[in-house]
C-alpha cells in the first residue's frame, strides 16, 4: 500500500491531528485527507478528487466507506478483482460482501449473485422484503474507468436538474444507488467478492464498543504483542488483566486495578487503586479515580470519574447464538420518546463526581455532573 486518501466533509481542524497521530505508526505510508467542499457521497467524492487518486497510474484503488470495520481481505480482494480482467466482461468494480441473518439482511445493501461467475445480477439497498441474505460490506476495489462512467453520470444529473425533471442535489453520486443498482445484471460489470471474516457497521456509539471488541480479538490473532501483559509492563506491574486489552505505553495505572476484557485505554491516562474497567474504551488524557467501576462506557477525552463512582451502559452486541448474526443499530429513541437503553458515553473535558452511578446516558462535552443520571441525555 502507497497512499491512503481520507475524504470527507468534516473540517480539516478536526481530521489532521488524528491523521498526524497515526501517520508516526505508519511512516512507510501516505496518509492525507481531502476535504469536500459539500457532501459529494461516495462516487461523487472520488470523482471531486480524481487526479489525486491517479496519481501514479494505479491500475485500481480500494474504497472503503468511513461506517464500517472489520478484517477486511484486501490482498486476496485485490487479486480476484485482477483475475477478472482476463474476462470477456472486465470488472469495473468488484463489492466485498458477507453473509447475514434472513431478518437482518433488510437493514443492508442486498445482493443476488452468479454463484458461478460470481457477477452481481441484482443489487437492492435496505430492501422493503427479503431478497438475499448475501450483504454489501461497504468496500470496493474499482478501476480506473469508474470516473468514465461517474462523468457520464454526473452530465445526466445536471441535464434532468435543469430540466426541471428533479431537484436531488447535483453534487451528491453514490457507487450504491447510482452505479452498482443500474449497472447490477445489465452489463456484468460488477462482482463480489465473499468473506467470512469479521465484519460489522459502526453507525452508533454501542457499535465502537463491539468494534473495539472485534480489533482487540483480531490484534490477538496478528499482533498479540500489541496487548497488554501486566509482566511486560514494568509501571503497571501486578494489574490484573482479564482477556484482550489495549494500554497505551503512556498510561498510569495503580497494580490493584482490575482490566478487561476488551479494553482500550489512551495516552496519558491515569487511573487509581481498586478500579474496575470491563468492555469500554478509554480515550487520552482522562483520569479515573480510586474504587470506581467503568462497564460498556466511553469515556471522552480529558474527562474524569470521581471515587466510588459507576459508569455503565447497556450491551448492544449480536447474539452469538445465531450463525451470521449482525449488530443491532437500535434507535436512540423508542416509540414512547424515551431513551433506548445503550452504553454510557461521556463526552470530552467532562467531570464525574465522586460516589454517583450514570447508567445508560449520553453527556455532552464540557459537563460538570453533581448528581447521579440514568436513561437521560444531558446537555
């Protein structure tokens, strides 16, 4: 891999220093982000900045949408979508896809394929009745000629814009809905390509926690040496640690804490005697104090729990007992208007006081809390 373009419509203020941060762990690759100046989608994006992309003559480039993680199969993706050129009918793009439960597979880009030559003969997005349990994973590997068949979309919206025949935003061309929808079946350009790796969106808050969960389990597999092992670090010797966790070299936390599993924890943290941290995530700069316990949290950065002090949410994960099963994206309301319950997040510079429970809430950044808080959003 050379390069990596982040595109996107949020501020560059906001992007950069993550970029920064991680362009030190992956010096042998370029990693820039482009900022669109409206929200073009995900044709419409690559299309903005398509001399940025062919740069260097690629023969093709990978696409994966900013909502999802997993173990994506980019190497072996790549090749079939090479060994496809050898075909009568050439790829122009090539979809990664998984499997999924009947009931779920209406929340998702559904797919009906070629078993044998595995082209995609009808695709329909979050379809109203069950068409396919085979689902779009949101990752694609395209050829250059995609910004051929972009431009010749782009000039039909301008023309029915104008016309008066629509009034859809102009800018906005999606690969889904604009290429793979009318391409799928009638020309037997589009593939698929099918992995039963891990796989899931992360569209809400409770899906980071199971993300974190999937990427602690994959480090486990690939680089366990990315874990923590209380005998390898000599400033938190004698911390227990319960399954897949992550610290960063940084953090401070007293031998009589109790961690994991699936636990991340930031830079600079600081966390006391007797805490207790299970399925949460820890972001830089925050400080938890002395006894307190932290369950199915996240936790801002450059926020602070207080002593004695319960953090916890509700677990939102897939049911492991069904084959396939994917990550529920409930609502954050129910029909009655209240508060789905969910994982506690606290946002950034926010202040927790001693001896006080927030269970299934959502505080905004900047909050200095004085009382306990359940199923509520404070703002």
């Amino acid at each position: 891999m050379k390069e990596i373009l982040v595109l996107g419509y949020f501020s560059s203020e906001e992007i950069n220093p993550f970029l920064n941060e991680i362009s030190h762990l992956y010096k042998d690759v370029k990693i820039r982000y482009l900022q669109e100046y409206t929200r073009l989608g995900t044709a419409g994006g690559i299309f903005h900045f398509r001399d940025q992309i062919k740069a260097g003559h690629p023969s093709a480039f990978i696409v994966i949408n900013g909502d999802v993680s997993g173990d994506f199969p980019l190497r072996d993706m790549l090749e079939f979508h090479r060994e496809n050129l050898n075909k009568p009918v050439k790829p122009l793009v090539t979809m990664l896809a998984t499997e999924a439960t009947r009931q779920q597979s209406v929340n998702y880009g559904c797919i009906v394929e070629n078993k044998t030559t595995h082209q995609v003969v009808h695709f329909v997005e979050k379809p109203s009745t069950f068409v396919s349990t085979l689902i779009n994973c949101g990752v694609y590997v395209c050829g250059i000629d995609i910004f051929s068949v972009i431009s010749k979309i782009r000039k039909e919206k301008q023309e029915s814009f104008y016309s008066g025949e629509t009034q859809e935003q102009l800018e906005s061309i999606m690969i889904e809905r604009d290429i793979i929808m009318p391409f799928a079946g009638k020309h037997g350009n589009i593939f698929v390509y099918q992995t039963n790796r891990v796989w899931s969106q992360v569209k809400t808050a409770a899906s980071a926690i199971y993300a974190n969960k999937q990427y602690l389990e994959l480090y486990r597999k690939t680089k366990p040496s990315r874990l923590a092992q209380s005998k390898e670090r000599g400033d938190a010797l004698g911390v227990r640690v319960i399954g897949d966790v992550y610290i960063h070299p940084s953090a401070q936390i007293d031998s009589s804490c109790v961690i994991g599993p699936n636990v991340s924890i930031g830079k600079n943290v600081v966390i006391g005697p007797g805490v207790r941290i299970h399925d949460s995530i820890i972001l830089g700069d925050s400080a938890v104090e002395d006894h307190s316990l932290l369950l199915y949290a996240i936790i801002g950065w450059s926020s602070s729990i207080g002593k004695w002090s319960r953090v916890e949410g509700t677990p939102c994960d897939p049911n492991p007992n069904k084959p396939f099963a994917k990550m529920e994206n409930v609502p954050l309301f129910n029909a009655e208007g209240r508060l789905n319950p969910s994982i506690t997040v606290l946002g950034c510079h926010v202040r927790v006081p001693s001896e006080v429970v927030v269970l299934n809430s959502i505080v905004l950044p900047h909050k200095e809390l004085t009382r306990s808080f359940a199923n509520e959003i404070i703002l």
